[in-house]
C-alpha cells in the first residue's frame, strides 16, 4: 500500500514533465514552420498550444509574428499585446508592434499624458504584475534584514546605518507596492480590445438601425467601457466613443 | 403557223383549261421513319385549290411549326398539247418525341362542296439517335433557336469543348468553339463573348480562315470548323461556369417552291436563285467546372500563384566593375503558363548597391497549347562604394500541376567585386543610405527560436495564495525571531542574578562540607572543597564560567569591580594555600583550621564588598 502511494506520488510528480515534453515538441516543429516560411502551419501549431491552456510571451510574440507573416494584422496585434501583458517591456515585442500599428489605416492619435504621468506608466511598464511581485517580496525581506540589524546591533553607529537602511528599503517597498497595484490594473483590470474585422462600424447605441458614428479598422485598439446583448462599448485612444458589435473585437 | 391558226389554239385553250380540271387529289407525304428528337417535316399537297383545311390530329408528334400554306401553279405545253397543274401544299414541322410507330391521321379539305380525306401516315420512330451531336433537344432555360425552314438543329450547331474541365486554380485550360455542320456556311460572325468571369483569357490567334475538318458523328457526316480558341485560367477555386458563344451563321438553303415549275426542279433551282441565304442564330453549350484548389501544404514562401512549368535563368555582368559603374542583372523566366500574372520577384539587393526598376521583355506566345514564352527582367545595378557585394540567391516558385507539386527554381549566389574608392559624388549616397536603413527595419523581427517554457494559462502570481504566504511568513519570522531573542536575553540575565544572590550559599555549603572533612582529618578532601567554594563562589558572582576563569583574570575583574587591593590579595593567598596544601599533603590540624578560618572570611568580606558595589 505503501509502495503504490509512492509510485502514484512519482507519477503525479511526472506529469508536468511529460506534458512540458510534448510542448516542446510542438514548439520546435512550429518554430521550424517559421523558419521554413510555413507561416499558416506555424499559426495552427501555436494556436494548438493555446488551446491547452497554456501560454508564455514568447509563445504570443511568435504567434505574433506568424500572423504578420500571413498578413493578417489584427491577430498579429492582437497576439503582441498578449505578449506584452506577461512581460511588458519586451524589446522584439515592442518593436514589432509598431511595425504592425504602423501598416494599420486607422491614425488614432492618444490624449497626450502629462510628464509625470508618462514616467510613471513607464515605472510600472518595466516589471510584469509577477514581476513587481516577486520584487515586492524582496524588497519586505530586505527591509526586515535591514530593520533586524538595527535591533541587533550593539554600538550606536551601526544602529544609525542600519536604520538608514531599513527606511530606505520601506520606501521601496511602498514604491513597488504602488507599482504592483498600477500595473495588475492595467493589464488585468482594464478590457482592451483588438479590432480583428477589416471594418467595423461604431453606432451612437447599441442596435443596427442607430446612427453612425464613426469606423475603425483592423488592428486599432479600443477600450471595452460597456457591454449590452451583441454590444460593446468601446473608448478609443483619442476619446471617441461607441457601440461596436462584439463579433468585430478580441479582448487582448 | 398563220393567223387563223393561231386564233384558233388561243380559243381552244379557253376551252381547255375548265376540260383539264378533272380529279381533285389530296395527299400527306412525310418520312417513313425518323429518329427521336428529329424534327421532320409533313407536307399535304392538293392539286385544286381547297376552300378549307382541316389538319390532323399528331398524336406523339409535337407540332413545332405550321400549317404553313404556300401554292404554285404552271402550265405545260409540250407538242402542242397543254397541261395544267395547280399545286397547295400545307406543312408541318414536326418533332419525334418516343420511341415507336405512331399514326398521324387524315387530314381534311372541303373542294367544290366536297369533302376529300388524305391518307393517313405511318411512321417509325426509332431509338436514341443522337445523344451528343444533338444540340437541337432543348435543354430547359437555354432559349430555343429560332427555327429556320430547311436547316434542322442537327445539320448546324455550335460546340464548346474544354481541354480540361478539372483543371487546378490558375492551370491553363483551352476552349475550342467548334462549328458542325451539313449545310453550307457562306459567313458567320461572333455576336456575343462570353465573359469568362473568374478566368483570365487569352484568345489564340487564328489564321484568318478557319481550319475545316470532317467527322462523323452517328454516322453523320459533318464538317467541323474551329471558329475560335481561347485559353483560360481559372483565378479562384470552385465551381465555374463559362457562358455559352452566340454565333450569328448566314446558311445557304435551297429556298421553298413557290412552283413546281419543271423548269425550276430541271435546273436544280441553284441557276435561278433556288439558294437562298437564311440567317441562323446558334448558341453554343455551357460549360461547368470544378476548379481545384492549390494544396497549402508545403507552399514555399516564395510562391506567388505561378502554375505551369517554368525555368529561371539569371546571369550577371559583369562581375567585375568600378565604383559607379552599371551592372546588368537579367532575370528571366520561360516556360508554360500564366505568364501574364508573373508578379515582379522580390530581390533584395544589398545595400550601397543602387537597383533601378527593372526593364521588362516579355516574349508570350498564345496557342491552342497553352500560353507559353519567357519573360525578363533586367536590372540596372550600380554600386555606389567599393569592395564585394553579394546577391543572395532568387527563389522563383511555381505548382506544376503534372506532377501536382510546388517546384522551387533558384538562381546562384552572386558575388559583385567593386573596385575603387568609397562613395564618390555624394548626390545619391548619404540620403540614400537612409532610406536604404529605413526600408530594411520595415519587417518585424525574427521569432524567438529556443524552447522556451509554458504555463497555465492565466496564472498569476499576485495575489495567488504563494504570494501572500511569501508575504507574511518573512513578517511573521521576524516577529518569532524578535520575541524570541528578546526573551532569551531575560532569561540570561535572570540566571545571572539567580547564581549572584546564590553564590554565597553554594559556598556556606561547600564550607560547611569542608567543615566536615576538616573534623575527620581528611586533608586532601579539604582542600580541594575549599578551593571549589573559592572558585565557584567567584564564577557565580561574577557571571564567568569557571573553566573560564584563571587568576590573572581574577585580579583584573577585582581591579575592575574596585574592590579592596588587601582583600584580593587575601583571596589570592587563600586559593594559592589551598593549591599548595593539596600537592603537600598531610598538613597539620592547626593549618586546616586556619585556612577554613580565612576562606570563610573572605567570602563573607567580599560578599559585603560586592553588595556594596552593586554588581
């Protein structure tokens, strides 16, 4: 009895590993697609993994990639920005993306943020939410091995530096905190969509027969504000707003 | 022939003419057999003109045309004797719709009061004569041809036959247009094109007269005229449909009596204008066709919808140049084909290597094969600094549909050795480099080509139950740690103070077992008790374990504590008589006492000096 209870303790062990096997397979063959110029058998072995549920940035960069290759634009940019929510300031992503927007019709051009604001939306773009995470974690225990010095320590000057230290550390903290809370909102608070038809056509309310108000086109990205029956609400980056039909958009 | 004789024959034949009417006959003529879908024609001639007609009943036959009246009449004079003939014909067409024998019943017509039958015809209808060579049997919703008199749809039709009818998407396929007929043609002319939607055509050039062949069909012999070849390429997969050709023909009939004039049937009409040109509509078959689709699996990348069969040559000259000098890249591709669609291929030159829009040559020939030939292009290439440039190789790729596979042409890499100084005349260098960078980053990066590892999907690390965990154990840690090493110092402390405020008993008690030795005599046992209690008393009151302790240090905690210099120096006389005492044993009763005496001094001195300083 025991000796199976072992046995199926090891399996269970086992199981990630077997399965971590099979998508390496896959991945390699869908990398060689690429290479090879396959892009739509690439797109398909991708997409496969995806569908078990399992998901990486590099997995949504290359997928990216594939689509751009296969000229389908929205799903590129779709796939990038997925990329960018796990690990935001990703280089190759970044770049990518721009070369995708900047083959896009649509010119929408964003409400301009104040200084402060931009460097702060830059601050808490450099660390994914696990990021900040992990840095936050850190960042306490460093704190309390500073403030642990200032307790333990015997002669007045190594209690001052200790304590310096320690102060140092809690403002970190508190910063990275705030970052943590900033970037976990922005990504995975906030519904941004991917417009994936070549057209799509916002009405002043949700209903076919409502006037239109304006169009944007594949690949633009929008802010999902509201949702009625077949209905999105959506904010574009330049603050126009209007009911578009939820088949035309992908939520990133 | 004189006057009076010819007055009397011109009598006479006013008198004849009523004489000659004697027998009034009424006949139907048709064919004894016909063949199913064969139109045919029944004709009822009467040789006196009827006041009525009353026709037929057809049974199986369809009428397609008529009664159609028409008479003629002549006279006859031959040695002198003269006859007269009048002639009514009534006619129907007809058409066989069964197989079988079948009966047309008499017709009726009402002469001089009197009622006259006509015989009654039998006819044969044989089986399916001419499935395919019938153009004639009307096919629902395809308009029926005006029905010309003398020329049935089976001795004229139109034809469309295609090379392939499941070819593959952009596969060339030719259609033939091809006029059969068993009359005579004098002319005809295209009236309407079909549209060809989906397909990219190209007529083939015909010799200016059409090429005429015989053949047979159902034993009819026929000829065959090629009226026009088109070769088309269908652009999309599916199914496709190519509209019929309508073709207005001027065919040459014998044209219907008008009299059974002798002098008419002896000169086969054709003299006297018998023939007459009747205009007749035709209207080719529709064609259907299922079009394959290309197969996406292992579509090389630089495919770009060529299907045929094709070669690339390429050449480059010269290979050796100044800066600033042209060189000449042609790129040409012959075969069989849609050479038309031919995309420009995309070469990337390197840069600092100036390319000009090429110049394109195309030599496209169009036949009932195919469209075949070659096109080229011809770059003109100018480096702007020195030294080798390399021309990677050019894929051309096309789908050969013979073997139903993507076939990938390449040229060699070529290597350009430049000679000469670095960019010279700035005028396309420096902002033409720019550009040269701008255009290069247009692309997106390359994947990333590791094996790199998954998740599941939507895991996230914030706020998950390790996070907070993580959180809280090194806060919760610190705290324990804190509480913990603040108690232990207590706890230190208490035992110190514990074993100050007991060192005194601890050595009344040592003494007191001293004490006892002393009275039996037991020196060596005395003195080794006595100098414990010195020693012990001293480690216990001054926190220092006594494994620690050694008299030099002795004297410098008492210096330290400020304690009387006699009084250490009485404790330091007593351990050192103790130590002496028990190397030397049996020491005298009187020294025994003595040195308790003094150890019990101490002790109790020092305990007042400590207290005092408030240790």
């Amino acid at each position: 009895m025991k000796n199976l209870a072992f046995w199926l303790s090891g399996l269970l062990f086992l199981m990630p590993l077997l399965a971590k096997a099979d998508s390496a397979d896959i991945i390699r063959q869908a990398n060689e697609a690429y290479v090879d110029g396959q892009y739509s058998y690439a797109i398909e072995l991708y997409e496969s993994l995806l569908e078990q549920k399992l998901e990486s940035p590099e997995l949504y960069y290359n997928l990216g990639n594939a689509y751009f290759k296969e000229n389908l634009l929205g799903a590129a940019i779709l796939n990038y920005e997925r990329a960018l929510k796990l690990k935001p300031s990703d280089e190759n992503t970044l770049f990518n993306l721009e070369v995708a927007r900047a083959r896009t019709i649509d010119r929408i051009n964003p409400v301009p943020l104040i200084f402060y604001e931009r460097w702060w939306k830059n601050f808490y773009g450099m660390l994914s939410v696990d990021g900040w995470s992990w840095l936050l974690i850190v960042m306490l225990i460093a704190m309390l091995l500073s403030l642990g010095g200032f307790f333990f320590s015997r002669t007045r000057g190594m209690k001052k530096t200790a304590f310096g230290i320690s102060m140092v550390f809690v403002v970190a903290l508190l910063v990275s905190l705030a970052a943590t809370r900033a970037q976990y909102h922005n990504t995975h608070k906030r519904l941004d969509a991917i417009v994936m038809v070549p057209r799509a056509t916002a009405k002043s309310s949700p209903g076919e027969a409502s006037p239109d108000l304006f169009v944007i086109h594949e690949g633009s990205k929008a802010r999902i504000t509201g949702e009625l029956g077949e209905w999105y609400e959506i904010r574009l980056e330049n603050g126009n707003v209007g009911w578009v039909k939820k088949s035309a958009l992908e939520i990133i | 022939m004189n006057r009076k004789a010819l007055c009397v024959w011109l009598f006479s034949l006013l008198f004849v003419l009523p004489v000659s009417a004697i027998e009034v006959n009424f006949t139907a003529s048709a064919p004894a057999q016909v063949a199913v879908g064969e139109r045919f024609r029944v004709v009822y001639t009467a040789n006196k003109r009827p006041a009525s007609f009353n026709g037929p009943t057809f049974g199986e036959f369809r009428v397609l045309s008529g009664p159609s009246q028409s008479s003629s009449s002549s006279t006859q004079i031959i040695n002198g004797k003269v006859t007269h003939s009048e002639n009514y014909s009534f006619t129907y067409i007809l058409e066989a719709t069964r197989e079988g024998t079948f009966t047309i019943s008499e017709a009726t017509i009402l002469v001089d009061g009197k009622t006259i039958s006509s015989n009654a015809l039998t006819i044969r209808v044989s089986g399916q004569a001419s499935q395919g060579a019938s153009p004639s049997a009307p096919s629902p919703g395809q308009p029926q041809a005006p029905q010309v008199q003398g020329v049935g749809d089976r001795d004229i039709f139109l034809r469309a036959v295609v090379s392939n009818s499941n070819p593959y998407q952009g596969q060339a396929v030719t259609v033939t247009y091809k006029l059969y007929t068993r009359v005579q043609v004098s002319q005809y002319s295209i009236e309407k094109l079909p549209a060809y939607q989906g397909f990219w055509a190209e007529e083939v050039a015909s010799g200016g007269q059409p090429q005429v062949t015989e053949e047979v069909i159902d034993g009819q012999r026929y000829n065959v005229a090629t009226i026009r070849q088109v070769v088309i390429f269908p652009q999309r997969a599916g199914e496709l449909t190519i509209e019929p050709l309508d073709v207005q023909t001027l065919v040459r009939v014998s044209a219907p009596r008008r009299s059974g004039s002798l002098i008419d049937e002896f000169f086969g009409g054709s003299l006297f204008g018998g023939f007459q040109n009747v205009e007749r509509s035709l209207r080719s078959n529709q064609i259907q066709m299922n079009v394959r689709p290309l197969p996406a699996q292992n579509r090389p990348p630089s495919f770009k919808g060529m299907v045929g069969n094709f070669e690339l040559n390429t050449s480059l000259n010269p290979l050796e140049v100044n800066v600033n000098e042209p060189v000449t890249l042609t790129l040409s591709i012959n075969g069989s084909g849609n050479l038309r669609m031919l995309e420009k291929p995309e070469i990337q030159f390197p840069a600092n290597l100036e390319a000009f829009d090429p110049n394109i040559t195309d030599n496209i020939r169009v036949s009932a094969a195919g469209v075949s030939g070659s096109r080229q292009y011809e770059y003109l290439l100018i480096p702007r600094t020195g030294g080798t440039f390399e021309i990677s190789p050019i894929q051309f790729s096309f789908f050969d549909p013979a073997s139903g596979r993507y076939v990938t042409r390449s040229s060699p890499a070529y290597t350009l050795t430049v000679s000469g100084s670095s960019l010279a005349a700035g005028e396309s260098s420096g902002l033409g480099r720019q550009e040269e960078v701008q255009y290069l980053t247009s692309d997106i990066r390359f994947i990333n080509n590791t094996l790199f590892s998954l998740r599941p999907m939507g895991s996230l690390f914030y706020r998950s139950t390790l996070f907070y965990l993580l959180l809280a154990s090194p806060v919760l840690l610190f705290a324990f740690f804190l509480v913990f090493w603040r108690r232990h110092i207590r706890l230190q402390s208490d035992t110190a103070l514990l074993r100050n405020r007991k060192a005194q008993k601890m050595a009344q008690k040592r003494l007191k077992k001293a004490g006892i030795f002393l009275k039996n005599g037991n020196s060596s046992e005395f003195y080794d008790e006595i100098f414990r209690a010195l020693w012990g008393y001293l480690s216990d009151k001054l926190s220092i374990p006594v494994s620690r302790l050694n008299k030099e240090q002795v004297s410098d905690v008492f210096q330290q504590k400020g304690v009387q210099p006699g009084l250490a120096a009485k404790f330091m006389e007593a351990l050192n008589e103790c130590e002496f005492a028990r190397f030397a044993p049996g020491s005298p009763q009187t020294r025994m006492d003595e040195t308790y005496q003094r150890a019990l001094d101490t002790i109790v001195t020092l305990e007042k000096e400590l207290k005092n300083k408030k240790f």
